[in-house]
C-alpha cells in the first residue's frame, strides 16, 4: 500500500463512489448533487437529485441511475441530460441508501427501514433490499437484513453480497437468471464485529474493501471474516471504490459526521486515494 492523498476536497458528505469511463463518480448527500472527478483532481457537477442522492449505477445503454434517498426513488439521467423517474419504491422502502446495478441493470437498492435524521435508537432494525427492473418495476427482494448498506456482485454475476452495518457481517444471496435473489440459500459470507460496515468494493482477489461507519479506517475482509488489511483515514470513512486505469486505486470519501446540521455547507469532507495491491472486480 501507498500513503493516502488527497485527491479532491471541499465535500460535504460523499458516497457512492464509482468508477466509470475513467473518472470517480460520487454523491454528495448535502450539496445535493453527483459529481465526477478525473485522477488529476477536475470535478465536474453532473446533475443535482431531489431527495438527496446516494447509490449510484448504469443502465446497459449508458444512463446513469441515481438513488434518491428521502422521496424513496430511483432517477434515471437520460442521454439529453434530463433527469426522469425511473422508478418509486416508496410503498417498499424508507429512507433509502445505496445500490448496486447488475450488468442486465436490475438495480437492488437498499433502505434503513426508518427516518435517519432525528432518530434516537437506529441500528438494531431489519429492513430489506429493494430490486428494481430495468423497465422500474420494483419487489421486495430480500428481507430480514440489518440496515443494508453498500453491496457487490462477484464477476461471474452468480452472487450479491451486501454489508448489514448494524449487523456487522456480510451476507450473500445467490442471483437467479430473471434477478430475483434466492433467499432460501442466504448464507453469511463474513462476519466482521465491532465494525460498521458502509459503502465497500469488491477486488480480484474475492476481498471486500469497505469503509467502518463507526471509525477512520477501512478494511479488507474475506469470505469466513479474516481481516488481511487495515487502513487509517484521517477522518470517519464511510465508502471506497476500486478504479483508475489499472483498476488499484482505492478511494475512500471521508467525513468528520454524519450530521447534516454540522456537514453542510462546510466542504470539510474529503476523498483520499491510495493503491491497492489487487485491482478491481465485479460490480460495482
């Protein structure tokens, strides 16, 4: 591993980083927009979200999918730069987060199953995973998850491995050809207590690098729950994301809190890089 740099700040609350077509894809929860930022550090403002944006992904055309977490929907960021409905969930889901769009772009979106903001006693609630068709049907994927957050599909496809942050562990749900996920045959892909794991990135090695809510760092656990890595971040990590042109840059957005009273307007988050020893795999 490299020393961490800072490749662009002025945050406010970043998430859902991603790579695509050579640059960092990001929302940022208090300016209320998406963002994209090349490896020199250039950001450009894609588009503002109502509701608040989080998880992102694309459809097979190229559109962008964009969560909005407080209105419960998905926008989908058409080719004239138009920002259309793709699909409501909010008689399915509460509060929603972050997602992972599968390469056919079934999109399976997570929600806390509560109002964050204000809430006294948060963590320990079920709530489930939200599956939405590329035409914007949505179901009720999968239940019984303690507050999903960021997800992964392995290369092959076959699998969804999404994080239980009040749960602490990772659990995996075989992918049926139509996208449905086969509930019957969930197992617990990694157990990693005392962590809160948030955004996260799937590397060719089968490791899962995620970002600990509760703490700055972020780690990397494989399937069985060992830790092979750990790095220290300047301020509470809340997402990674593997990329840039070999696929070994890791990213990691930064906060000093989840506070909106506190975070917005103050652009002190921040998005750090530093090389990986594995490059990227899977989805996102």
């Amino acid at each position: 591993m490299t020393a961490l740099e800072t490749l662009v700040d002025g945050l406010d609350f970043g998430e859902g980083p991603r790579w695509h077509e050579d640059r960092l894809w990001y929302s940022d929860f208090f300016q209320g927009a998406v963002f994209a930022v090349d490896a020199a550090g250039s950001r450009e403002r894609i588009c503002a979200v109502p509701g608040q944006p989080s998880g992102l992904g694309w459809l097979p055309d190229g559109r962008l999918l964009v969560v909005s977490m407080r209105d419960e929907r998905v926008y989908c960021l058409e080719h004239d730069g138009k920002l259309e409905l793709h699909s409501n969930i909010t008689h399915l889901a509460t509060h929603c987060n972050d997602m992972v769009v599968a390469a056919d772009g079934t999109a399976y979106v997570g929600h806390f199953g509560f109002r964050f903001y204000g809430a006294k006693h948060v963590y320990r609630r079920s709530s489930s995973i939200i599956g939405v068709r590329p035409d914007g049907t949505a179901w009720i994927a999968a239940t019984d998850i303690e507050f999903p957050n960021g997800c992964v599909i392995t290369p092959d496809g076959s699998t969804l491995i999404v994080g239980e942050t009040a749960g602490q562990r990772y659990s995996a749900f075989p992918i049926e050809p139509d996208g449905t996920l086969r509930t019957s045959a969930r197992w617990m892909w990694a157990s990693v207590p005392g962590t809160a794991p948030d955004g996260c990135t799937l590397d060719a090695g089968g490791g899962i690098w995620f970002a600990d809510a509760s703490a700055g760092q972020v780690l990397r656990v494989v399937e069985g729950g060992e830790i092979t890595h750990t790095i220290e971040t300047p301020m509470r990590a809340f997402a990674c994301a593997l990329g840039g042109d070999d696929g070994r840059s890791l990213f990691i957005i930064c906060a000093p809190s989840t506070s909106e009273a506190k975070r917005k307007g103050q652009g002190n988050g921040a998005i750090f890089v530093t090389t990986a020893d594995l490059p990227h795999a899977g989805l996102p």
